[in-house]
C-alpha cells in the first residue's frame, strides 16, 4: 500500500478539471530530461485511455536516446512549429503543468503558457513553485514527478486503466530521476511502485538499455576527452569541475544529451563529494551539479546559479562567460569547505 501523500481536496480538484476538460494540454521544461518525458507521456497515455484529446508540448528538442518511448512522434516541440502550437492551444481548456516549478524554466513558452485562458494543474516535485495554477501538487520528498503522477493516477481510481506504455513512460521518469535508483531512492514505497508497474508487463531492463546504452561513437570519445583534459579535481574542497566549450562540443559532434551523465563521473573518485558539469550553451552557460551525502547542490544552484533541484542533482545557469562562472564557483567553494568536509557519504 501507498502513504496518501497527495492532499485528498487536490485529487479530487485534479479529477474534477480532468472529467470536465474536452482538450488538454500538457507542459515540461525546456531541454526535457527523463523525468520530463516519463511524466508528460506518462500523463498522455493515462488521458488516452479516457478518451480525452490531449497534446504534448516541449519548448526545445529532447535528446535523440528517447526516440523509442510510445507515443513520443506525438510531441510537439515548440521553437520549431510555435504558430501551429499557439493556435492549437488556443482551443485547450486544460492545461498540465509537468516537472517544473516556474515558468522561467520553459523558454519561451512562457508567454503562451501565461496567457493561456483555461485551467492549470501543476504536477511537480521541486522546492517552492510559484503560484502558477489552479491545482498545485507540489511534494519536493518525492523522488520524481513521474512517481507523483503514478500516485496521482491511483489516488483518482484509475490504476487498473494504467496500460504498458503509460507504465513504460512512469518508470522511465522514476530510473532517470533516481540515476537509475541511486540517489533519493531510498523510500520503499518507490519500490512498490516498480512492483506494481511490472504488473502492466514494463521491461526494465529493456528500458535501461534504451535509455543508457545506445549512444554514438562520437560520444563516447567525448567522454574520454573529458575526463582526460577537462576534470579539474580540487581536494581540498572534495570537487571535480568538469568545463566544455562550444568549440569542443562541436569537434565531437555533439547532439542533445550527448554529456548526459558526464557529471556524475567524477563522483566515482575516491573523496570527492561534490561535482559541477559546466557547459557553454548559445545564449549562456549550463552547469549540472551532483552530490555525495548531505551536500546541497540545490541550495548553491539557488543562490548563485538562478536554479535548484534536490539535495544530490540540481542545475543552473550563467549568463557570465564560462570562464568567469567557474571563477565564480571557485570564489563559492570556500564557503562550503566545511559542509563538504563532513557530507561524504
């Protein structure tokens, strides 16, 4: 059995707007991870079921490795069709609001998003959302927001309508999330709900390989030019930095997704507790922080990076130079020294 996390009066709100919805959209974040994808789909599949017409919409293009989830030919990416996908939003009277916490975090998207005339629910698992919705299901102890719209889909009475690919699309957001069940993985409840997925005959394995092992060769010498010339280990804080170019990334013909998981190698090294990936982007620079222990990589990303996330994986951003941003995290570490100190694990 489940713990009722989510508050009775939200399902039934959430129910309510669902059976009264005709068309129904649902929103992630731009540069959609797999927790993104796997609740977004996740929802898609479960509103099929109920014969709703419903649309998906991401604000930039995922990563090639989620080509082979059901239904993905259905999502609609919006930098690429945005006058399509205005109108057809214009006819929604439903909108679910999937993996994030502030409109700031679907580029541009957020116009439509604001302007929108129907209802919302926010489906999410980060800390402090913004007031952005009718229905707020915020629960940040949740692992993954796909975990929370599995529980939601139950709460509302409709485990049994959960098919394949609905539960595909759930486990897929769980692993990802979880670094394939390795950090904020340790409620037992998470395991129930695999149990309970394979009942509607997932392939976990199967999905593992999908999802890890199907990248290109140009990849894979990536990693290697990474970790041979671009790790800088600081022992004395317990860090790795890891920093990429525009003009590396392209000398390996770098696709989306591509330095997916590139950040938690480091924290394979002996003593090292703390990890930054930072990446240029075209109009900024990306980091992706991780984390051994208690150390927050949520609280640095929020109060220097203008991002967050959970306590061992969190993202941000720059608008400095690469170079300025790591001197930056370099001028934040001696703040953190005595937290890193005493967070391994």
């Amino acid at each position: 059995m489940l713990t009722k996390i989510i508050a009775e009066a939200l399902v039934n709100e959430s129910n309510e707007l669902i059976e009264k919805a005709s068309k129904i959209a649902i929103i992630t974040h731009i540069s959609p991870d797999g927790d993104a994808m796997g609740s977004a789909l996740g929802l898609y599949h479960f509103l099929y079921s109920l014969n709703k017409e419903t649309i998906i919409i991401v604000p930039n293009r995922y990563a090639s490795f989620f080509d082979w989830m059901p239904a993905v030919s259905q999502i609609l990416i919006y930098d690429e069709h945005k006058e399509q996908i205005d109108q057809l939003l214009s006819s929604c009277d439903l909108m679910i609001l999937a993996d994030f916490n502030t409109n700031s975090r679907i580029g541009q998207l957020k116009e439509a998003v604001e302007q929108f005339k129907g209802e919302k629910i926010l489906i999410d698992h980060h800390r402090n959302p913004d007031n952005m919705a009718d229905v707020i299901i915020s629960y940040p102890t949740i692992s993954s927001t796909s975990e929370l719209v599995f529980r939601l889909i139950c709460r509302m009475g409709f485990f049994e309508t959960i098919n394949k690919p609905c539960a595909t699309a759930i486990y897929t957001g769980m692993m990802t999330d979880t670094g394939a069940f390795t950090f904020n993985s340790n409620n037992p409840e998470i395991y129930f709900i695999i149990s309970e997925l394979l009942t509607k005959g997932i392939d976990k394995d199967q999905i593992y390989n999908n999802i890890y092992n199907t990248y290109s060769t140009d990849r894979l010498r990536l990693m290697g030019y990474t970790l041979s010339e671009k790790m800088e280990v600081l022992p004395e804080y317990k860090t790795a930095i890891i920093t990429l170019t525009n003009e590396e990334l392209n000398h390996y013909n770098y696709q989306e997704g591509d330095t997916e998981g590139f950040v938690n190698l480091p924290l394979s090294i002996k003593g090292i507790v703390f990890s930054v990936l930072i990446k240029e982007n075209t109009n900024n620079v990306k980091l992706s922080l991780r984390s051994r222990g208690s150390f927050p990589v949520n609280q640095v990303a929020a109060t220097y990076f203008h991002g967050g996330g959970h306590i061992n994986a969190a993202g941000g951003e720059s608008y400095d130079s690469l170079i300025q941003t790591v001197e930056q995290l370099k001028q934040v570490l001696p703040l953190y020294k005595e937290q890193l100190e005493i967070s391994e694990s």
